[in-house]
C-alpha cells in the first residue's frame, strides 16, 4: 500500500494538537462546494457533435459568454438562441446552468425542464435540474429526475452520487450510504462521494467508520476545506483516543 503523507500530521494534529491544516482553502459545507462548481459536477460543457444552424446569436457566440464567466450575457444570448433554435436541446441546457450561474434557479428549473421536454434522456439536464431542486429544497422532486439516470445508465457514477444526496436528503440513510458506495466502486476518485458517505456516518455517529473514507477523499484532493472539516469531527468524537491512530489506519485499508 502506498504510504499516505497526510496521516502523521493528521494524527498528530488531534492526538497531539500539532501540524494544523495549511491546504484548506475554505470551510463551507461539502454540499454547497459540491454543487455550487459547475465544472466540478457536470465535468465540461459538452456541445452538439453536429453542426449548428445559424441564427440571429450562435450557440458559440452564446457559449462565449458563459465560458467568459458573463452569465448574464450568456442568459440573455441563450435565450435569443433558444427562440430562434427550439429544437436544439443544449440551447436550453445551456441557458439552465447560465441562469443557475447568475442565481436565478427558478429561471433554471424552467431551462432544464423545456431541454427534457425536448429529449427526455438528456442526462446532464435531469443531473443538474436535479441538482437546483435540492437547492431550493425539492428533493422529493428531484428523485425521479436522478432515479431515472441511473435506471437508463447504471454505471454512471454522478448518478449515484447524485442520488445519495436526495436519498440523504429524504431522511433514508441506509439508502444513501448504498448510493454513495456505488459511486465509489464505479469511480475510486470520486472524492466528493466518499466525504459525503461520511458525513452520513457522521450523522448517525459512526465516527470510527468515517475516517477511512475522509482520509482516502483527503489523500486524492488535499485543497477541499470540507474534508478537512469533516475528518476533524469525526477524529473529534472517536472514542478511544489511544487507539486512534491503529483504527484510522485500519479504515484507511479498507479503501484503498
């Protein structure tokens, strides 16, 4: 097994009070770092492979501006195109993560639901319409959305992430942890799922068992301020301090 730099001072940091935490940039909740990075969650924006009909505003003129971080631009060019363009799906997609960008989920909400309206299998659609109503506390009406990815495409690891947090959501633990394990056997990177796997431990208090999945998330992304926070309580709250060290490094094995 390869040796994890991070343990000793992470031991050492709650053991013995020392090293501290020099990587962590921010300490929001894992949820909103999640959901709130496009790029993180929806991987790249993805466009037709096919050419695009031209119109009074190009999808590259609009996509520009979203690219550009001009959201409000890309709105409104996104919203010429999809008047001009009706039947091109990702002409409403787009205009969904450019409203979603400026804040407006209500104005996404609507984007993604006419780009399902147009293909009903249009997987980043139902993932990030899924992903603004658990925004806006809909998680009972996102779980169809998500349930319907991973019943059309069973190895798609954002499926199974994403339904672990609506299952987290509705209070169905069990069902969670199963969806988050799933993400993980179909991706052994997915850092955000083995943080979110934790805190679902952590919820029920299964401190011990939450350090192996936060250490494997740390060890392949050290820059998130979550999981830093995340081991933290969990570190915080096991119960035999003087077998901290052989029990961490025990979960650690598990998810290697």
């Amino acid at each position: 097994m390869r040796k994890l730099t991070m343990i000793p001072c992470v031991i050492a940091a709650f053991v013995a009070g020392g090293c501290g935490d020099r990587h962590s940039k921010s300490s929001g909740d894992a949820n909103a770092a999640e959901v709130t990075t496009v790029s993180s969650e929806t991987s790249s924006v993805s466009t037709p492979t096919s050419p695009i009909s031209a119109g009074p505003v190009s999808f590259e003129t609009a996509k520009a501006a979203f690219t550009e971080k001009r959201y409000d631009d890309a709105v409104r060019l996104f919203t010429s195109y999809t008047s001009a363009q009706p039947d091109n799906v990702w002409g409403f997609y787009m205009l969904g993560l450019s409203a979603w960008k400026t804040g407006d989920r209500d104005a996404a909400v609507r984007a993604f639901t006419q780009a399902l309206e147009k293909d009903s299998t249009h997987v980043k659609s139902r993932l990030n319409l899924s992903r603004v109503l658990i925004e806006q506390g809909k998680a009972q009406e996102a779980l169809p959305y998500v349930e319907g990815v991973v019943t059309v495409d069973s190895a798609s690891n954002e499926g199974y992430r994403l339904l672990g947090r609506v299952k987290r959501e509705l209070g169905d633990s069990s069902a969670a942890i199963e969806a988050f394990k799933r993400a993980i056997v179909l991706d052994g990177h997915d850092a955000w799922s083995m943080n979110n796997l934790a805190r679902v431990y952590i919820g029920q208090g299964r401190f011990q068992e939450a350090l192996g999945p936060l250490a494997r998330a740390i060890e392949i992304d050290s820059m998130v301020a979550a999981y830093h926070t995340n081991l933290g309580r969990a570190l915080e709250r096991t119960a035999d301090r003087s077998r901290l060290a052989e029990a961490f490094m025990e979960q650690v094995k598990t998810w290697r």
